[in-house]
C-alpha cells in the first residue's frame, strides 16, 4: 500500500493533468473560434441577416457569447475538478 506522500503526489498528479487538460481544451477552442470566421469569411459574406453578412454576426456578438460561454462553462468545470481533490473554495 502507498504511503500518504505518495498519494499526496499522485493526487497533485492528477489534479495537474485533469487541470492542464481542460486548459488545453479551452485554449484549443478558442483557437478554433478565432480562426475559424477568418478562413470562412467569404463564404459567411454570402448570408446575408438584416441586410448585414453574418460573418459580421459572428464577429461583432457571436464571438462575445461564445467568450462568456466559454469562461463560464471552464469556471463551472474548475470549481467540479477541485472538488473533486478537495481543494474548493468556501
């Protein structure tokens, strides 16, 4: 059986690694949304919305929601990862 620093370690360990992933995960998808209007903006110029390229929708307030959507959904996932390891805050 392993002894306690052990598990302390193998504890910090996985808390790194979980942590570490869903960073990757969150800046990998952000990447995404970055880019991705731009390789796809003339294509988007084609839809048109209240007389206004969607490429513009995307830019001006998808982009925004998608941010908010994002930091929440990542602080929702940190606060579940910590308690998890018993490191929340109160």
């Amino acid at each position: 059986m392993a002894s306690s620093p052990d598990r302390s370690q193998q504890a910090r360990e996985s808390y790194w690694r979980e942590t570490s992933r869903l960073t990757w995960i969150v800046v990998i998808l952000w990447f995404i949304s970055w880019v991705g209007p731009l390789i796809l903006h003339y294509p988007l110029n084609n839809i048109v919305i209240f007389g206004f390229p969607i490429s513009f929708w995307f830019a001006g307030q998808g982009s925004l929601v998608f941010f908010i959507v994002l930091i929440v959904s990542y602080a929702f996932k940190m606060n579940k990862i910590d308690r998890k390891y018993g490191l929340q805050e109160d």
